[in-house]
C-alpha cells in the first residue's frame, strides 16, 4: 500500500478492532528482493498509521523496508508491533525503514521480529525524526550502521526506547543506536 511516487496519505486506525488493542494482519508475506519500500505499507506521507500490529511472516527486499513502513514521510506511527522478520540490503527497521524527515513519528511502537541488513535497527533503520515509548526486543544482524532502536540517527530524538535484543555485525554497533550525529 503506497509507493514513492503514490505514497498511502491518510488515516490506519485499528485501535480497538473487535475487543482487541491492535488490529493484527496474520503473515505478511513479500519476497521483492529488486524492490524498494516495503512493508505493510511502502511509502507512508502525510499520514497516522496507529493500532496495528503485524504478526508473523517476512518482508524481503532492496531497500526501505520496515514491518509498518518502509518510509515515514511527515507522518506518525503509533501504538503498533513488529513480529515478522525483516530482511533487506540497507536501510531496514523493525517498524520502518526510514523516519524521512523531522516531522516522522513512531510512537508507542515495539519490534519482536528479526532484522538483517545494513543501516539497521529494530525501530527505524535510519532516523531524521523521532522515536519516543519505543522498544526492540528481537535480533538485528549485519555490518554496518547497526542500533537496538536507530542503525542511523541523523539530528534526531531517540526518547525513552529501550533494545534488549542482540546486535551482530561488524562496525558502528551501539546497543541505542549504531551511528549519531547531533
């Protein structure tokens, strides 16, 4: 859902879908691995994405690829799970590949599912915005640029996030976030 040049603008609300806090989408499954933007939805502008939870399967790819979002353009993810593993060449998160801009939220957000790659993290693999009430509590494998939270923090808020997964790889590895600059 939502492209780089037809990105998904809009309202996902699945709070409190059938007695249940998150809306759960049962085994996503993308196997694109010449593809860019990939996620439940692949590119996200202008948007709140809030109470969603994926459960179980993978997202293969290129680049840009999260669990919710591959990227976060101007937009806000909140309260939403991550428990599909997330494989891809650079730029990969557990919730969203990539927080685009200062305006980017996740918010409330945690990731249980597996991420490999570069550029790497269990939220967000690379951070402009922000990331607050956040956790990764799942494995992030690869190389380079490699963070519990943030593989990436650009001049960007990590606030109140905590990682309690493993983190393999060989250069730029932080237990937060693997490379920052202010």
């Amino acid at each position: 859902i939502g492209t780089e040049t037809n990105p998904f603008k809009g309202v996902c609300d699945g709070e409190n879908y059938k007695d249940s806090s998150l809306y759960s989408v049962q085994g996503i499954h993308t196997n694109k691995l010449m593809e860019n933007h990939q996620g439940l939805f692949g590119c996200i502008k202008n948007s709140i994405i809030k109470g969603v939870s994926v459960d179980a399967g993978y997202v293969m790819g290129c680049n840009f690829l999260g669990g919710i979002a591959g990227n976060n353009f101007s937009s806000k993810i909140q309260n939403t799970r991550n428990t599909a593993t997330i494989k891809g060449i650079s730029v990969i998160g557990g919730i969203a590949g990539k927080n685009d801009d200062k305006d980017s939220q996740i918010i409330n957000s945690a990731n249980e599912g597996l991420v490999i790659g570069d550029i790497a993290g269990g939220i967000i693999g690379s951070n402009f915005g922000e990331v607050k009430n956040s956790c990764n509590k799942a494995k992030i494998n690869g190389v380079n640029m490699l963070g519990g939270i943030s593989g990436h923090n650009d001049m960007a808020r990590l606030i109140n996030v905590y990682n309690t997964g493993s983190i393999t790889g060989t250069n730029n590895i932080g237990g937060i976030a693997g490379e920052s600059y202010e």
